[in-house]
C-alpha cells in the first residue's frame, strides 16, 4: 500500500514540475539513445567484420568510454539542479509528516520512473536511428554496405547495464543529501546560493597569471615535439584559469563597476550588475563550464573535419604514382636491378604493364643550422626554428627524374633549399665541406617526418658512397638515440597500365613475389590501399568528433536552460519590486536582455580567444598527424566558430523566452 502510494507521490511530482523534469527526460533520452547508437554500431562492425584493421574498433571503444563520462556528468548535473529547485518541496513533506526513509522511497520511484522513461524512449529511439547512423559511418569512412535493420541484443544489455548503475549512483546521491539535511534546511535549500560573493582577488590575479602561462605555453612551444609536451599543461591550465576569472575575476570586475557612480547608477546597468553581483558565485561555475565546452566542440569538430577532408592532399604528396615499394641498401652493390626485374616478371605474369616509373637512393637526417654549418642532431626536434631535414640523393637519380644533366666531382654538390637557410657558395656538413656547384629544382621526394618543419635541405651527391658516408656519420653519434638508426632507402614509385582485374591481380600477392626476391624488402602499398586506411581511421576521428560534439553540444544546452529557470525564479521577486517601483514592463524587458547578452555571450566569446590563442598549437599537433593543408584547417576552424555561434544563438533566443516569462508572469 505504501509502494503504491509512493509512486504516486512521484508520479504527481513529476507531473507538476514538468518545467523542469520534462527537459531531463528528454535529456536522459539523447544520450541513452546515443549511447546505444554507438554501441550497436560497434556491434555490429565486429560480427560482421566490416573493417579489416581494429583501429576503427579501439577508436569507437574509447569513444564509448568518454560518452559514459559525459554522460554521468551531464544527469549528475541536471540531477543535482532538479534535487535543489525541489528541496522545499520535499522540506515540505518533511514538515507534514513523512519520515526521511518515506521521502526516499518516494525519490526511489522518482529516479526509476525517469530511468525507465529513458531507458524506453532512449533505446526505441536509438533503434530506430541506429542503422541510418551506421550508413552514414560507413559512408565517411567510404566502406560500402547493404542495410540490414537489426537490434543487436548485447548492445540492449550493454546500455540497460551502464545506466542502471548511473541512475543507481544517483539515487544514493540524492537518498544522501535528503537524510543529511532537516525540514527546515530544505525549506531554504533552493535559495542558499543568493548570498553576495565576496571578491577574492587573489584568486582573480591567480586566475589571470594562469591564463597568461597557460597561453604562452601554447604560443611559444617550439616545434611539434615541444608542443606535444606542453600542450596538456596549457590546456588544464587554462581551464583552472576559466573557472578562476569567472569565479573571482568577474566579481572583482563587477564591484569595480558598481563603485563607478556613472556607470553603476543607470536602471540599466543597476539591475543588471547588481543581478549579476548577488548570486555571480553559482552562475559562474555554470558559464566557465559551458566556455570550456565550447571550445571543445570547436576544436573537435574543425580538426576532425580538417583531418578528413584533407586526405586527398596527404595522399598526393605521399604517391606521386598509384604504387610505391621500397627496401633498404645496405651497400652500394645493392642496385635496384633486382627489384625493378621481380616487378617486371610478375607485371608480365598478370599482364599488365609498368609506367611512368621513378626511383631514387635517400637518406635523410635531423640536423641544424648553425652560423652556415649543418650540425647533425637528434637534439633538435622540439625546435621548429633550428630542425632541418636533410636528405641526400645521388646525382644519377635527380638526372634521371628531373630530365637534368648534372655532373659532378666527389667535393661538389648540387641542393635545394626551403626555409630559413643561408648556405653560401659551400655546404657544410659536420666535418664534411662540399662545393655548392648549383642551386636545383625540388625533386619533390617523400618522407614520413617532412610534416614536423618547414626548413629542407636537399643534396644531390656524386654517387651512392657518399650517401652512405653520410649515413654511417648520422649513425656513429647517435645510433643509440631516440630518433634511432638512419638507414639509405631506395623508393620506387609507378604506374600501371592494363585491365583493372589485372591490376588488381599484381598487387594482391606483390608483397609475397618480391620477398623471394629483394633482401630487406620494407613498403609495398598502393593509393588505393592508403586511401582506404586513411579514410577509415580520419573518417572514424570525424564520426567521433561529431558524436563527441554532439555530447557537448546537449551539455550546453542543459546548462544554459536550466541556468535560465534558476534565474528566473531567483529574478521574479527582484523585477516585480522594480516594476512597482516605477520600471515599466519595457525598461524590464530590456534590461533583462541585456543581462542575458552580457552574461551568456560572454562564455562564447572567451572560447573564441581561447581557440585563436591555441590555433598555432594545434596547427603543429595537426602537421605530425600528417595534415599538410593548414588553410583548410583554419577555413574549417572560421566555419566551426560560425556555425557554433549561429546554434548558440538559437538556444539563447529558445531560452530567453523561458526566463522572461518565468520573471514577468
């Protein structure tokens, strides 16, 4: 009899505070239907193999795990709001006589009836979009597949599981807060947050010595190494920065304002400084939260947008034809003659025919340039400034490319240079000095570090002797080190010409033909083979930097509304007072407009400087995942921003409404 009557009591309070309930359903939906989204797709890739690798696979099952944590802390937080705005109700049923364990029986059923809502709506819902989700997955990834509707029942067990336990956290949150607190306190617990703060500005100038740091590290990190090093620090950094600026710094900016008699004493400004003064403590938290995410969203989706979009340009630069393979040489009597002869036996034994062929002996180093003398080091790799790739090629393959006709002696050398470099009329090498006989064109190799500077030297050498000197010189100091052996690597790059069954054909069992053939065999791949496992591990990135996004997006949003409902029913006394005192329904109107412009625009604006501030960072972060197309990454970055904007606005606009009438009603 008192089960049933306590799921009453929870269903009529759910009724009757719809206004805030209805928006935490609907969010418990989302991300339980996303969950589950994420989960069947994962599912359903592993029975039926759809990727060859397991990097999709281990991407998605971290995805997983971050969505769980986000998850918890966007219903702990909408929780926590809901507990508060109804703790004088329940104070209430205190004082009418329920006991503490028949008011957490009653919140039992509240939190279960909410869950089971949720845990319907979210799968039924997750279901439904499940398959058009993993359509679209695998059209970013560029996987073809045949839609099958089916509703994979570990993934049903999986999502129950995860948020049984969720919701089972937060019963006995709440069941803990209700037993610590007496009638009274509930009562007054949902006005406890409007004492004014005081402003402490040691936390003020704190916070701001902590954004200053946090941005230096960004903006002077050397190099991508250096900014791979730092840019965690700077990232917590200025997240404890955020929250300290809007926990202490805007109070102390707000007190200085109201103690400027001309600025402060305007109906306009009173209302809203004063407003804005008297609970910035709670509202604080709340904003710095929604700016951090913010920029999350941001740098989520325009790098993983970048990333993938800029493939192709990847692509480009590393096959200058459709296949490539390679091997090491260990000595100069290693000539390419036994790879070219094992790639013409098996092109004759599939019928096809090799074209438009280019091969070269390269060895490449780290190095810096010091007062017009190369200095080899694997020291220098934090310091874009001072790191140079130096690559060493034989004159007989630079001819042989480039249609030139070089000629030179054993002290001669041939280079291309690209960024910051002065290397006279000689080049110096450690010990070594060559003749500079001539500046030549760029034979547009490719390599695996070419991303990490902008500063290239190539030389062109006599023969392969002097690669190989220049090989064993890099080996005999640094060997050991952490950028490892350097080795001389003959690459080959064609095209073929012939039937597509044919071409197919050659490549699948090319590995395996040359390895009889060719000692130290390293790479044979395809652009069609590198196509596919780039757009399946971007793509991936992209798909999780939309669904990651959309997490963010759904914790803002909560945020922002249930902000809008606390201050709402916190501002209704305070505007009616202003209206009987004069204030006309207008000036009401207007001066809470202004409030929510300054107050919810602002978290926006922080996240824009925060990312044009950390944009230089993570155009190094990008270059050593490979991105060569930095334009596209900022043009990426100025769409992200504009049309996060545009979407924020509508849920300002959505909001406002909400707050204006809970004030004016």
């Amino acid at each position: 009899m008192f089960k049933i009557m306590y799921l009453r009591l929870a269903m009529t309070n759910i009724r009757q505070n719809k206004t805030i309930y209805f928006p935490y359903m609907l969010a418990n939906a989302l991300v339980i239907a996303m969950y589950y989204i994420l989960k069947s797709i994962r599912s359903m890739m592993q029975k039926a193999g759809t990727v060859k690798g397991s990097n999709t696979d281990m991407m998605l099952g971290f995805c997983a795990v971050v969505a769980v944590f986000m998850t918890f802390l966007i219903l702990v937080y909408v929780n926590s709001f809901v507990l508060k705005q109804r703790k004088k109700e329940i104070g209430l049923y205190g004082i009418l006589g329920l006991e503490k364990r028949h008011l957490i029986a009653m919140m039992f059923w509240e939190v279960a009836v909410t869950a089971g809502k949720g845990l319907f709506f979210g799968i039924f819902s997750g279901a439904l979009l499940s398959q058009l989700v993993f359509l679209l997955f695998l059209k970013i990834i560029h996987i073809p597949s045949t839609l099958e509707f089916t509703v994979p029942l570990d993934s049903v067990l999986s999502t129950c599981g995860t948020f049984v336990v969720i919701y089972f956290i937060l019963f006995c949150y709440n069941s803990i807060s209700v037993w610590k607190m007496n009638p009274a306190d509930m009562m007054k617990g949902a006005r406890e947050g409007e004492r004014e703060p005081k402003a402490k500005i040691a936390l003020a100038v704190l916070g701001v010595a902590a954004l200053a740091f946090g941005y230096g590290l960004a903006l002077l990190a050397n190099g991508p190494y250096e900014t791979i090093n730092v840019f965690l620090p700077a990232v917590l950094l200025v997240i404890a920065a955020t929250y300290l600026l809007f926990l202490s710094g805007s109070i102390a900016f707000l007190k200085w304002m109201k103690k400027r008699e001309r600025i402060y004493y305007k109906p306009g400004n009173f209302i809203t400084i004063s407003g804005m003064i008297y609970r910035m403590k709670q509202n604080a938290a709340g904003l710095a939260t929604i700016c951090i995410l913010s920029t999350a969203v941001i740098v989520a989706i325009s790098s993983s947008m970048s990333m993938y979009l800029g493939e192709e340009d990847i692509l480009r630069i590393r096959f200058p034809r459709e296949y490539k393979t390679s091997y090491i040489m260990d000595d100069v009597t290693q000539t390419p003659d036994t790879l070219l002869r094992s790639l013409d036996k098996r092109a004759h034994e599939t019928g096809v025919e090799i074209v438009n062929a280019r091969g070269y002996a390269q060895c490449w180093l780290g190095a810096v340039y010091d007062d017009g003398k190369l200095r080899l080091s694997d020291e220098a790799l934090g310091k874009e400034e001072d790191l140079f790739l130096f690559l060493a090629l034989t004159q007989d393959d630079y001819n042989r490319m480039m249609g030139a006709d070089l000629s030179l002696e054993e002290d001669e050398t041939a280079v291309f240079t690209k960024g910051k470099i002065q290397l006279g009329d000689k080049l110096r090498l450690e010990d070594r000095t060559w003749e500079i006989k001539k500046t030549v064109e760029n034979p547009e190799t490719w390599n695996e570090v070419m991303y990490l500077t902008d500063n290239l030297v190539v030389a062109v050498m006599k023969d392969l002797d002097i690669v190989m000197e220049i090989r064993d010189m890099y080996n005999t100091q640094y060997a050991d080190s952490t950028t490892g052996y350097r080795t001389v690597q003959y690459e080959y790059y064609f095209d073929l010409k012939g039937a597509s069954d044919a071409k197919n054909m050659f490549f699948e069992g090319l590995r395996n033909h040359l390895v009889e053939d060719v000692p130290r065999l390293l790479t044979v791949d395809s652009i069609d083979t590198a196509r596919t496992d780039y757009y399946e591990q971007y793509g991936s990135i992209f798909f999780i930097g939309i669904f990651l996004s959309i997490l963010f997006v759904t914790a803002v949003c909560l945020i922002i509304y249930y902000k809008q409902i606390t201050e709402g029913y916190d501002d209704r006394e305070r505007f009616h007072i202003m209206q009987k005192v004069g204030m006309s329904r207008e000036e009401v109107k207007k001066a809470i407009r202004k409030q929510i412009l300054q107050v919810f625009f602002l978290p926006l604006i922080l996240a824009a400087i925060h990312m044009a501030v950390a944009f230089p960072a993570l155009c190094r972060l990008l270059r050593v995942m490979n991105l060569v197309n930095l334009d596209l990454f900022a043009v990426c970055t100025v769409v992200t921003v504009l049309v996060f904007g545009c979407v924020y606005f509508v849920i300002y606009s959505l909001t406002s409404r909400t707050y204006y009438r809970l004030v004016t009603r």
